[in-house]
C-alpha cells in the first residue's frame, strides 16, 4: 500500500479531487474545509496489476501544518494542488514545495496540479506558468478538474505507475519516465478538453 498525500491551500479542491477519483463525482459546494486530515483507500490498477493507494487528504490551512507535517514522512507521493483562478494559491506553491522538501522523504515522487481547468473563464494562472514551475523543480504537471473528473484519474494513475515502477525497477528494464507518460496519455484524450 502507497501512501499519497494531497497537499495545497485551503479551497484548491483537495477533498473534491479526492471524491471525484474515489466515487466519480462532484459534489458541488457540499465541502467545509478538512478539519485535520481525513484519507481513502482505493486500488488502481497499474500494467495489470492491483495496487492499493492510501490516500490522505489534508487540511490547508495554517493552523493544521504541524499535523500535516507528521504524514509526510510517510508518504511515498504528494499532489500538490494550486486554484487557476486564485493567484495566491499558486504563489504558495513555492512554499509548500519547501515544506515537502523539508519534512517528506528524499525520493517522494511530487506531481504538481492546477486544479479547477473547468473555470477557464475565470483563470489568472496560464497553463504554461503551471508548467513552468514544474519545470524548474523538476516535477510532473497537468491541470485537472475535480468538478469534470479532467485528468483526475490520470493524475492518479501517473503517480501510482511512477510508484510501481520504482518498487520493481528491474536492471536492463528502461526506467518509467512520468513525463512522457503524462503527455501521451494527454494526447489521447485531448480531442475534447482544456488541454
């Protein structure tokens, strides 16, 4: 079983991201802010074999960082979500990013994720500034939305191959590259969304 984290401001959609992997749905407005952390189990199925994820959803805002802090160490992901319409959540991406750095293991594997792609109307954060970031902190991104279920399982999916693949790296086998993965897994369904 793999622990995975979500972590980011409070409001990014953690818990609606959680829920629309978990059941397949959205529930709108349904959510107050995660008091703690709460978690799910869920099996995904990875190159024909069963895994099961564990997977923590946290509080965002300050005043639970020193509980959230004790589940890092434990844990083998982190999604570490930013709003693309709240210019504030990204900026602390940086900051969470330290955060992790500091309290989680050396090898997490990190993915970072814009969330809410449905509110293009209402964005601040441009993909290509997401991707940037990404970029210059060498981690896998996409934008996803909880509200359609855009990349979501993708997003999940991603993190738990990249996982899977480290547990049973075989010598003369090409290590899993999360990156091309996410990008041709992308273009297949890019016929209808935000991409």
């Amino acid at each position: 079983m793999w622990q995975t984290i979500l972590v980011g401001d409070s409001g990014v959609g953690k818990t609606s991201l959680l829920v629309q992997f978990d059941q397949g749905k959205f529930i709108p407005g349904s959510f107050s802010a995660t008091v703690g952390i709460g978690f799910t189990n869920k099996v995904v199925t990875v190159d024909n074999v069963k895994v099961k994820l564990q997977i923590w959803d946290t509080a965002g805002q300050e005043r639970f960082r020193s509980v959230t802090h004790a589940y890092y160490r434990d844990a083998q992901a982190l999604l570490l979500l930013y709003d693309i319409t709240n210019k504030s959540s990204f900026d602390n991406i940086r900051a969470w990013l330290t955060e992790i750095h500091e309290y989680a293991q050396q090898d997490v594997v990190i993915m970072l994720l814009g969330n809410k792609a449905d509110m293009a109307s209402e964005r601040v954060i441009r993909r290509d500034e997401g991707e940037k970031l990404a970029r210059e902190h060498s981690v896998p991104f996409m934008e996803t939305s909880a509200k359609t279920g855009v990349n979501v399982e993708l997003a999940f999916t991603a993190v738990a191959k990249e996982l899977k693949h480290r547990a049973v790296q075989h010598p003369n086998e090409p290590k899993f590259q999360i990156h091309e993965y996410i990008e041709s897994q992308k273009e297949k369904s890019s016929c209808c969304s935000y991409f």
